[in-house]
C-alpha cells in the first residue's frame, strides 16, 4: 500500500463484493471526468488521482485506462438495452416510430455515444489481445441481444439484417457525435449565416440516417 492510498484511507478488497465496489469506484471517477474532458485527456494517473488510489492499485483492478473505459462501455450499454425496452414498448410499431425513439434514446446518452465515438479511433490502439477478445465478447453480446430487440419491433427484419442494423447504428453514432458536439470555435463559426446548415442535429440526423438504413435492409432482404 502506498503512502497515497493511506492517506486515502484505501483498505485493499478482500472480497467479491468489496472488489467490485472498488471497481465501481474506479468507474465513477471515469464517468465524471468524461463530463469535464475527452477521453483522448484523460490519463491513468490523472483517473488514479480523481479516485484517490495510486495508479499501481488502480491496475489491480484494470490494467489499462482503456479497460476502464470498455467496462464503462459495455455496462452503459446495457443500461441503455434495459432502458430502450422500457421505450421501445410505448412506441407505435411503425419503423418511423421505432428509428426515432432510437436515435432520441442515444442523444439523451451523451456518456455513451462519447464512448463509442472514441472506442475505433482511441480506445482500442492500446490493449492486449486478451484484453480486446475480453471486452468484444461482451460487447457482442450486448449487441445481439439490442439486435433481438430491435427485431421484436420491426419484424419484417431478418437476424443479419438486424445485426447490420446494429452495427450501422454505432458507426452513425461515431461518427455523428462529434460533429454535432463541435468545439467553442467551430460552434461559433457556424454561426456566420452561410454556415447555418453545417450544423448537426445528432438526434434528427440519426433518426433519419436509420429509418434509411431500415429501409434499404428491408427492402434487400
């Protein structure tokens, strides 16, 4: 134990339980510093230090910050599964309807399409091979599991075509987020009246972009 974590008053996990309060500690810390900076700032030691642990003993518990945040990937997206049921169910079954409460869904889950936006492009260009096999068989899971939903509300859809589905959402999504979230300099630009129309609209834009992508899947079998 370091001197950090004494003054902490950090007691190492002895059990399951205790390890994944720690865990979840480690977790939040994450959560709050996405709200201040990007991902692509936000180092191990700068997380070691927000959650009150040496960095050594934050790795007892995930050996990379980019571990940290696939956990927090893949329990957001999870969460939102859940919460998606919950919407999805008061919806009409039009595919109008179903895109829609879709891309309204995600606009209101700016720590998840954060993460998604920064998993190609950052997170995953620092980890093991076992650390990725680890977090894409979860992440998989999670994905077919929001493919089967999906399927529940568009039947007509076959299982690859909701899985295609899928994958195309968190590519918009990625894709997207940024753009529709530029940085104070961008955003002022675009306020010069020739650059009105470069401003995006995530939850409208995706909306959009998948009632197309349901469209042609539907209609390509």
């Amino acid at each position: 134990m370091t001197a950090d974590d004494k003054a902490a008053g950090f007691q190492r996990a002895r059990s399951a339980e205790q390890r994944e309060i720690r865990k979840q500690a480690i977790l939040d810390a994450a959560t709050q510093l996405l709200t201040e900076m990007p991902v692509s700032e936000i180092s191990l030691r700068e997380l070691s230090r927000r959650v009150g642990l040496s960095k050594t003993n934050v790795v007892r518990y995930f050996e990379t910050r980019e571990a940290v945040f696939f956990e927090l990937l893949n329990r957001s997206l999870a969460q939102w599964i859940d919460d998606l049921t919950a919407e999805l169910a008061t919806t009409e079954g039009s595919v109008t309807a179903v895109t829609d409460t879709l891309a309204h869904s995600l606009a209101r889950r700016p720590l998840l399409c954060d993460l998604f936006s920064a998993l190609g492009s950052e997170l995953e260009r620092n980890i093991s091979a076992e650390s990725a096999r680890e977090f894409k068989l979860a992440h998989v899971r999670l994905l077919r599991a929001l493919a089967d939903l999906l399927r529940r509300h568009i039947t007509a859809l076959t299982p690859d075509a909701a899985r295609e589905l899928v994958s195309l959402t968190v590519v918009c999504t990625a894709g997207l987020w940024p753009f529709a979230h530029p940085s104070e300099a961008v955003a002022e630009a675009q306020r010069h009246p020739e650059l009105t129309d470069t401003k995006v609209d995530f939850a409208e834009m995706l909306g959009r972009t998948l009632h197309l992508l349901v469209t042609g899947l539907l209609r390509t079998g």
